[in-house]
C-alpha cells in the first residue's frame, strides 16, 4: 500500500467510531443534559457502595446455607474487589494531579 492509502484508511478508521458511534453522547453534548464531573463521581460511588454490599450479601447467604452457588459468590466478590481497585487508583490519579498543579510556579 502507498502512504495515501495508509493515510485514508487511518483517518477512516479513527473518525469512524467518533462521528457515527457517539452520536447520543454528542447530542446531549449538544443540549446540555452531559453529567457534571461531581455527578459522575457521586454515581460511580453508589455503584461502588452498591457492588460492596451485594458481595457482602452474597457471602452471607453462602455462610448461611441459602442455596446460593459458589462460583457466583466468587464473581460477586472479585467485581467488588476490581471496583475497589478501580476507584483506589482514580484517586491515585486525581491527588496526584492535585499536587502537581500545586507545584506550578505562577
């Protein structure tokens, strides 16, 4: 292939699924119903709080006898450890964003 093609096809390729498959996100872009920052770190705590207490749940009824499988208490536990996880390092991320903008010299 020669470099236009290469060129034609990359630029297909990446501006494809930005135009066409974003086109809800772009028109809530467009009327302004896209969530805040704050609403979405609000929203994904409660879904973080809300995958927490299912685990726990789910690991007491399988204490308790309740005919409950193994294997979807394990899944219920490790979906609440990667979101832990998950939300540990966003975090990470965030303060140390924070403490470099603090260092900025004005």
């Amino acid at each position: 292939m020669d470099a236009i093609t290469n060129l034609k096809l990359f630029n297909t390729s990446v501006e494809t699924p930005l135009l066409q498959g974003s086109t809800a996100y772009y028109d809530k872009l467009k009327s302004g119903s896209v969530e805040t920052f704050q609403e979405t770190l609000e929203k994904s705590i409660a879904t973080l709080n809300d995958l927490s207490t299912k685990s726990g749940k789910a690991m007491e009824d399988y204490i308790s006898g309740k005919n409950i499988d193994a294997s979807s208490v394990m899944l219920t536990m490790e979906k609440s450890g990667m979101a832990t996880n998950l939300a540990i390092q966003v975090r990470n991320r965030l303060l140390e964003g924070y403490r470099e903008l603090n260092s900025i010299q004005v």
